[in-house]
C-alpha cells in the first residue's frame, strides 16, 4: 500500500476536527463521506473541497473496493457493530472514542481485531497534543523526579468565547439518553483523562470516587475521583467542576483542563489543552526558586492531525498505533469502575469490572 483510501464515516461537529490531518497527509486520500443525512455529507465536501463518494448507508462503504480504512465519528452506542462489520469486511478501522459501552462489548471487539487481517485503534487524539507529549518527554527524562501525585482538573462551560467551527446542538442529544450511555461526562470526555493517565503513569490499580449527576445528565459536575498506580508510590486524582455562566476563551469546545503532577524534585503544569483559559505557558516546571517555561505548539486541533498523521502511517509502516483494543477496554473499565465506585461507596478494581 503506497496510499490510504479513507472513508469518513459521521460528518457531525467532531468530523471538523477530526478530517484536516487526513486531508493534508501527502499519503491519504478521503474517498468517500457517510452520513445518513446527506446534505451533511455534501456541506463537508464543499467544506473541504472534495469530491468524494457520498453515501448514507454504512453497508455501501464497507462494499466499495476502493476504501481502504474507515474513521468512524459515529454515536457511541453504534461502534460495536460498526467496528464489527468494518473488520470482518477486511477495513482497517479508527474510530472515536469511547470504544463502547459495555465490557461485553469491549470483548466482542478484542476478538474481531486479533482475527482480522486489519488494523483497529480508538482515536484518542489527546495522546498527540504537543504540550501533553512535552510533559511524557520531561517526565521520562526525570526533572521532577519520582511522581507521587497527577491531578487532572476539568471545567465545564455553556459558551466559548470564539468558536471556530460549527456546533450543532441536535448531534449531542443522544449522549443524554441514558438508555445508549452509562455514563456522562465522566465517560464521555473522561476517556481522554484515563489515557493520559496511563501515558503518563501508568497502570490504574483501585479507584474511589463521588459523582453527581444534575439535571442536565453530561454534566457530572462537581464530581472526583482518586486512585492508585500499579507499582507506584503514586495517586491520581481527577476532577470536573461547572461554571454555567462562564464564557471561556476558547476556539472549539466548551470545556478546558488542568494537568498537574507532582514529583520527588519538583512540580510540573499543563495549562493548556481543549480550551484556552488559562493564559500561562503550556507547559511548566517549578522547582524552588526556578521556574521553566516551554512553548511548543498548543493549538489543540494539532492533537486531532498527529492522531490521523498515526493512524495512515502506521498502516503504510505495518505497525499498530495507539491505542490498540485491550487498552482501550481498559480506559473504558477505567470508567465505569468510577460510576460503581460512586455507587458502592467503596474502592472498585478496573480489572474487576465486567
């Protein structure tokens, strides 16, 4: 294979995101949009001006001969079967994350990529963001030592102060149906932080945590979590605050984090990641009466092309990208181990939930 032929498959808010690192990689062609509305799928074309295949029915992409790959940018509760009939049609398949909904579901996945003559990933597209790769980068080189605490702090707001691609307010409606999710916030978005997580640390071994569901059923704010690291004198905390009324400065989506790590030597900062709120440096490092300050690229839909970047050239390369199908069962049991462990009121194991 010296080109990918992708096909898009969801052409909602996320697909504005998700599609530049596909249309400018030299190597990969966009072949086709799906969407069973398709007057999406024709405005994304002209949006980014191409000529694609347009379908509305999932089946004519799997049988068109001249699709390689799919990236699936489709409601959650739809992914297993989709992932499922992608890969038994011999399509290497990226799709977005949360993987699934259930750990039964999560299996079923496991079992059809170790069959496949295909490659499978979940787009986790926070493991390419410059400023979080920077901090994997000093925190292997050990400038602030030992870790021994990771605070993941996100705030959610109603509005951005200049959005930049369009917001469809219809495409998140399925989210707050209880009956397709098991969760909010706290799964949705979280995913992203358990990844970090385990990027940056490592395995998560037990979890305790409280979460409040409000009126609004994403919301799960206030909510927080604390856990331990396999073989590490070390803890994880995350935590989800609201601010309604705030109008945060930001560019693509109403919510903006706050990475913290704590080591033997010093403390390192991530101020930058979904929004723009904070106006430090993206990434920083205290130790004493030094502090160091590191620039590198933050605009976060960078995170969104390094992800597609992979995902094309690992399948030119033969290698598998991140992140594969069992460690994505084990960001989504990350997830739901917090809802049980709120439940319960006592420490639940991810390896534990089934």
């Amino acid at each position: 294979m010296d080109k990918v032929r992708l096909a898009i498959v969801g052409c909602g808010n996320i697909s504005q995101l998700n599609a530049p690192g596909y249309l400018q990689h030299p190597k990969c062609e966009v072949v086709a949009l799906c969407d069973t509305v398709r007057g999406k799928a024709e405005h994304r074309a002209r949006q980014w001006g191409i000529t694609p295949a347009i379908y509305t029915d999932y089946e004519q992409v799997l049988n068109d001969p001249a699709v390689d790959a799919v990236e699936l940018l489709t409601p959650t509760f739809l992914h297993v079967d989709q992932i499922l009939a992608a890969l038994q049609a011999g399509k290497h398949v990226s799709c977005q994350k949360p993987m699934c909904a259930t750990v039964e579901e999560a299996d079923r996945i496991i079992a059809a990529a170790a069959r496949a003559g295909a490659t499978f990933r979940i787009t986790e597209n926070f493991l390419y963001y410059p400023p979080i790769v920077k901090a994997k980068e000093l925190l292997d080189a050990g400038i602030i030592g030992e870790p021994s605490l990771v605070r993941l702090h996100t705030t959610r707001v109603e509005d951005i102060a200049e959005p930049a691609i369009e917001r469809d307010p219809e495409a998140v409606v399925w989210r707050r149906d209880a009956a397709l999710n098991p969760g909010g916030l706290l799964y949705d978005d979280g995913v992203h932080k358990y990844a970090v997580a385990l990027y940056w640390i490592g395995e998560i071994e037990r979890i305790m945590s409280m979460v409040n569901r409000s009126d609004a059923f994403m919301m799960e704010a206030p909510s927080a979590a604390i856990w331990s690291f396999k073989g590490r004198n070390c803890l994880g905390v995350l935590d989800y605050a609201a601010s309604p009324n705030l109008v945060m400065r930001g560019r693509y989506v109403p919510v903006d984090e706050f990475f913290e790590i704590h080591g033997s030597h010093g403390v390192m900062w991530v101020t930058r990641c979904s929004g723009e709120m904070y106006d430090l440096p993206p990434v920083m490092v205290f130790k004493g009466a030094e502090t160091q300050s590191y620039q590198v690229p933050m605009d976060w839909r960078l995170s969104f092309d390094g992800a597609a970047a992979d995902f094309i050239d690992s399948l030119l390369a033969g290698r598998q990208p991140r992140l594969d199908a069992p460690t994505s069962k084990t960001i989504l049991q990350i997830a739901l181990a917090i809802y049980e462990a709120a439940r319960t009121e006592r420490p639940v194991r991810p390896d534990d939930v089934r």
